[in-house]
C-alpha cells in the first residue's frame, strides 16, 4: 500500500472546545473525545505552528463572512524543499458550518503529523518527500 502524498492541509472554520497538554518531551497532546469551536481550532492551529515550526506554515487566507479567519496550516518539512516543489493532497474542512467531522480529521491528521515526525518511518517520509 502506498502513502498518499500529503503536503498542505487547509482547514477552516469548525466547532469544538478543548485544550492541548504537553507530553513528557514537550509535544503538545490534544483531547480527540470533544468537538472543537472557532476559538479552540485556531488555538490548536497556533500551538501545532508554535511547537513545530520545521514541519508547519499557519497563514490566514482570508475572512469569513462573519469576519473570522480561514486558517490554512502547511505540514512538510521544508529543510528537504519547499513545499510549493513537492506533491501535496490539499484536505478541508468547516466548508458547511454544521459539518463538524471533516474539520476535526483534518485537526487530528495535523497533529499526527507533528507528532509522529521522526518516530514513525512512513510520516518522516511522508513529510520529507511532499
């Protein structure tokens, strides 16, 4: 079985509430039993860009109509090039606001990432390679 390549991940609006912790090294952990609002999506956002900042690009693309940003997070490591040269899947979600799953895989695939960076074979190449 092939990895997919995944390379940008865009995520937008959502709904849920929680809070990250920190592992015993210091990587942030999530609680993945709750669903998150707006404002515990960019907090999540920010603390995977603050944690990471090797593997991970939080920019804002916009506003929603209601004036809120819409987050776009790079996963790649951009030491083994830059990520608009490698192959990407491009993953979304928050685009209908009571659609709250597809927001809350593409939270949890980013962490992952993160997170296993180093640890797991196939997410070190994953990210080395797209």
């Amino acid at each position: 079985m092939r990895t997919p390549a995944i390379g940008t991940l865009l995520l937008t609006g959502v709904l849920v509430l929680g809070f990250a912790t920190a592992a015993a090294d210091d990587r942030p952990q999530f609680p993945w039993d709750r669903y998150y609002d707006q404002d515990a999506v960019t907090s999540t956002l920010k603390t995977l860009a603050r944690a990471y900042p090797d593997l991970t690009e939080l920019e804002s693309i916009g506003r929603s109509a209601e004036g809120r940003d819409i987050w776009q997070l790079t996963s790649t490591n951009e030491k083994t090039g830059d990520h608009r040269t490698k192959p990407a899947m491009y993953l979304d979600g928050a685009i209908h606001g009571n659609e709250i799953q597809a927001s809350e895989l593409c939270l949890y695939l980013a962490w992952l990432l993160c997170d296993k960076y180093g640890e797991w074979e196939r997410v070190t190449a994953l990210l080395d390679r797209a």
